[in-house]
C-alpha cells in the first residue's frame, strides 16, 4: 500500500510539472514571436486617417525588415529595407518612451520638398495615393498643418515619414527623420477595430 501511494505522488509531482513546463515553453514562445516576428499595436490617434482610424487594432510584421537584437536595436540579420509608401511602426525619436506610426515617403539620400500640399523627391510629383487634406487652402486656422517646406536630403539610414492625415500628423516635417535602428516593423492588417468592426482583417496599404 506504502508502494502505491507514493506512486501516486510521483504522477501528480510528473503532472504538475508538464503544466510548469508547458506554461513556460507557451510564455517564451510568445515573447520570442513578439520581439522578433510579429507584434500587435492600438492606434491612438487620428494622423494617419482616412488609412487607420482611432481604435483600429494593427499587427506589425518585426521580421520584414531584419532581426534586431532587443534593447540594442541593432540589426543582426538583415532581411529587407523600408520602401516608399510602407506604414511603419517605430520608437519616437523625441521620447524613446513612445512608439508612433508613420507612412514612409523619403528614403536615405533623397530630397524632399512640399509646395503647397505637393510632395516632391528629387525634384519630380509624388504620386501621393494616400495623403488626406482636411484643410484646404493656405488660409486654414489650423496652427499645426504644414503645407510646405524648404528641400530636405535625407540622411543615410534615416527615412523621411508622414501621416496620411497631412493636416493633422506630428511627422518629420517638424521633428526630422527615423534612424532606421528606431523601426520596429511594417504594419500590415487591421485584426480588430472598435467601433468600425467592418474594418475586421483588413489588409494595410
């Protein structure tokens, strides 16, 4: 009978510990997934609208553009750069504390300009697919739109962003460029949104 019970003991002690076990492989499994391959964000503000809207739920692809060691934010293995046009997520060069959102539109090297909402690189239009304009004209009340701005070069490794919401983003216009050890990832599909529960799953372009 001794023999039995602690036989007992020992399948309750294997049980509980395949729990532990299981619980921990779970837990490190998805800390390694969130740091290196995809992570889920929650759009706060309206700067990039009509693209993203406040309450949207977003997942950000971390491995598109290399693997970066944590904290470090060096890249280990590169596997692509940022393009024109990308909705990035990346670390507020102005308070390290903040991530923000932005739509790639200067890569490293190129000029930038706006003339009265026309973007120009390098000197030829932008086909500015996704830019919103609330405020039209020159005349508008609002303090913090910026319609136009001298020619800019941007640096090496750095980009060049702005909120589809032109009238309405805090972008590169006023504090400058993202080093691109500051990127966290490409966004890439809407997986929840509250109130606007249409925009369930859709894909970010």
């Amino acid at each position: 009978m001794e023999e039995h019970r602690d036989t007992g003991k020992i399948k309750k002690k294997s049980t509980f510990r395949e729990y532990v076990e299981a619980a921990a492989i779970a837990i490190l499994l998805a800390l390694f997934i969130r740091t290196f391959v995809v992570q889920a964000f929650k759009i706060p503000s309206g700067s990039m609208k009509p693209t993203l809207l406040i309450g949207d739920h977003i997942l950000v692809n971390k491995f598109i553009y290399g693997i970066k060691m944590p904290f470090l934010r060096k890249t280990i293995i590169p596997t692509g750069k940022p393009k024109r046009d990308d909705v990035i997520v990346f670390i507020y060069p102005v308070d390290k504390s903040k991530d923000f959102i932005k739509r790639v539109i200067g890569l490293p090297g190129e000029k930038v300009e706006m003339i009265d909402n026309k973007i120009y690189i390098n000197g030829k239009l932008y086909d500015d697919k996704h830019g919103f304009y609330m405020d039209q004209g020159s005349g508008s009340d609002n303090p913090g739109r910026k319609d136009r701005f001298a020619p800019v070069v941007v640096p090496d490794n750095h980009y060049f962003v702005m909120g589809d919401n032109r009238d309405h983003s805090y972008d590169s216009r006023f504090w400058g460029y993202v080093p691109s050890g500051s990127i966290k990832g490409k966004a890439f599909i809407i997986y929840w949104s509250w109130p606007h529960w249409e925009r369930f799953l859709n894909l970010i372009k």
